[in-house]
C-alpha cells in the first residue's frame, strides 16, 4: 500500500460548553434548538481526527476530512483542515439539517458521499456524537459498505494491508487486526485534537474542497429516515427549601444530620 486513504467523517454540532437555558424546547415540534450557541466539531470526531493524523506521521497517509448537515460552517472545518488533513469534502443542503436526518438518515448519506469520492482504506468517525450520543452513525456506514468495523478505538497501528486497533472494553483493552478497508470508531482515549497554526488554517484555504447538495444524492439519503420523533419535553425540577433551626450551632449541626439521614443522602 503506497498511500493510506483515510477518511475522517465529521460532524457539526453545537457546542456542548453551551449553557442549558440556551437550548430552547419546542415541544410542539419535538425538537430542542440552540439558541445564540456556535458551531463546533462534535469533540469525538475531533479524536477520530487526531487518529488519522497519528497514522500519518507513521505512515504515507491521504486524509479526507467529510462533512454532512445544513449551513455547516466554514470556519469549523478550515480550522480542522489546518491540523494536517489534505483536502474538504462538504454535504451541505437545508434537505440535511441536523433534525431532519436520524442515524440511519445520515449513515446513508455519507455511504452514498464515500461511494462517490472514490477508492478508501480506511473510514474513520467518532464513537459517537456530542449532541445525540446515538453511536449508530459509524456502523451503519460499515453495514452498508458491506466492510468490518471495530468500534471504541483508543490506537492505531498500520500492518501491511490491515490495522490493528487497541480498543477499550469496560475493564480493560483488547488489540484486534482488521483488514482493510474498514471502518472505526475512535474513543477519547486516543487522546484530543491538536492545535493548528494561525499560518495552517490561512493555507488550509487553498486546499481542495468540494461541495455537494441534495441533487448529488437523487434524495437517496434525505429519504432514508426511519426515527420519528413523537415528543420532547423538559425534566420536571422539584425544589424543596427546609429551614433547620436551633439555638445553637451545634444543635443545628445536629438537626442537619438527622434530615440528612432521613432523606438518605448521608
């Protein structure tokens, strides 16, 4: 293999840093929208990325950086690009706003944009995203590429024609070789993104980019929907205020303790 051809799918999300009172409920139209809350790479594609570029600096690698949504943000993904990735490949059409396109929706997708972009070795994504935590998206790419997929990747070796990829188990780690291509999903383990330069993000400008609509797909994907939202509500908060008084503080402190105790918090 003279080139790794990888590609990093990434999705936009809002912030998860954002506060909770700017995320409006609309429960009229089952949907919750952000409000005043800028876009950001969902953090988990983030370490998909800085897996591809961990490979590269070990091996000949070609990164694809692949993004699908509505009215994505140039400037989120230029700053991704300037890390290390080689060219921009943009799903950009209202018909793929983030509340229209469930996991399947949107694993269909970007199995239909990877299709049109040509030959791959490797396919990598998130182990899930920020916003939904569904972790459905990266599979489904894998079912319907007919390809292996190992999931919950926390390190990547390049072996001749396959990967071997450390993964994390909930009490431990497990190293499997999967040949390629393939799909994986990359956990944080595999450590943060890096930061690019000032003078990387102004070249990352002039690196190939391609932007593709709904009318590239023949609505194949925009159809392809299988959840629908029946309701979204917000948690009921109940508060209840209980003045503890005593004529001394340790009287109190007493008091205190007891309620404690009896509200089983203690």
């Amino acid at each position: 293999m003279e080139t790794l051809k990888i590609i990093v799918c990434a999705k936009q999300v809002p912030d998860p840093e954002g506060p909770p009172s700017a995320f409006e409920v609309d429960a009229v139209n089952a949907r919750v929208t952000p409000r005043g809350i800028p876009p950001v790479l969902s953090p988990f594609d983030e370490n998909a990325l800085e897996a591809a570029l961990k490979l590269k600096e070990t091996a000949a690698a070609h990164i694809t950086l692949m993004s699908a949504g509505s009215n994505l943000s140039m400037a989120v993904m230029l700053k991704a690009l300037a890390t290390g990735a080689d060219e921009l490949v943009l799903i950009d059409d209202a018909l793929f706003d983030r509340e229209k396109l469930d996991s399947f929706a949107t694993a269909s997708l970007l199995s239909a944009a990877i299709r049109m972009h040509g030959d791959f070795d490797l396919v990598l994504t998130g182990r899930q995203a920020s916003d939904t935590n569904a972790g459905q998206v990266g599979l489904g790419i894998a079912a319907l590429r007919g390809l292996p997929a190992v999931t919950l990747a926390c390190s990547l070796k390049l072996e001749g024609d396959a990967l071997l990829v450390e993964r994390v188990l909930p009490e431990g780690y497990e190293t499997v070789r999967v040949p390629l291509p393939a799909i994986v999903t990359v956990s944080h383990e595999i450590g943060e993104l890096r930061y690019p330069r000032m003078a990387d993000i102004k070249a990352a400008k002039g690196l190939p980019q391609m932007k593709w609509g709904a009318s590239d797909f023949n609505g194949e994907a925009a159809t392809a929907r299988r959840v629908k939202m029946i309701g979204v509500e917000s948690p009921v908060r109940e508060r209840n205020c209980q003045i503890v008084q005593a004529d001394t503080p340790e009287e109190a402190g007493e008091r205190l303790a007891l309620a404690l105790r009896e509200a089983k918090l203690l």
